[in-house]
C-alpha cells in the first residue's frame, strides 16, 4: 500500500517545517532557479511536491553536482554540445524538468545504441 505525503514526511523529516528547511538547504544558487513567490514561499507548497523536489535536488547534487554539469551531461547525450541557442533555452528549465530531460535522453541513446548493435 501506498504511503500518503504527510506519512512521508513525517517518516522522513518528522514534520513539513524540517522538510522545507531541508530544500532550502538544497536550493542553492548553483541548483536552483529562485522563481518563488516570495510572499508564499515554500511552507505553502503541498508535501508531495516538496518531496519531489527535495528528491530531484538530492539526486542532482549526487550524480553531477551543479545545474551546469546537468546542462552538459543533456547536451552530451543529445549530441548537441556545440548548440548554444539550445544550451541558452536549458538554462531556462526549471530543475525537475532538467532532470526529466536528461534520464528520456540517456534512455534515447541507449535504446539507439541498442539498436545500432543489433543491426551491425
């Protein structure tokens, strides 16, 4: 069975407050695009989606450390690393959605690669 978000963050942080210090914590300049609303701020956000983006910020820091390693880790599964209009528009999404991009493009590339073994 499937647990609620409220049961997740207790387990996880003991209460929403902790959570939301805890992607603060996260959300530095170097991961983060401040486009909050500065008079509702992150208290006001539902759990399941502080839990997401506490989820995609931890796995962004461990597996490449900073947005523009992220950036760069797309463009080299795209092909794309000498395309700065594209790099410009990445540099524009938000996190999550980067993240997103780069798992569809690394699963792209290898069913390519996949393919490309098959027939040769």
């Amino acid at each position: 069975m499937k647990k609620t978000p409220l049961a997740l963050v207790k387990e996880r942080f003991e209460s929403k407050d902790k959570l939301v210090e805890a992607v603060q914590k996260l959300a530095t300049a170097e991961l983060w695009l401040d486009r909050m609303n500065e008079v509702k701020g992150l208290s006001r956000v539902s759990n399941e989606k502080l839990l997401r983006l506490h989820d995609v910020l931890s796995a962004v820091k461990k597996d490449f450390g900073s947005r523009e390693k992220l950036i760069g880790a797309i463009l080299e599964a795209e092909k794309r690393t000498k395309d700065e209009g594209y790099k410009a528009r990445l540099q524009q999404h938000p996190l999550p959605r980067l993240l997103d991009q780069y798992r569809a493009a690394s699963k792209r590339r290898a069913r390519d690669a996949k393919a490309a073994a098959k027939s040769a």
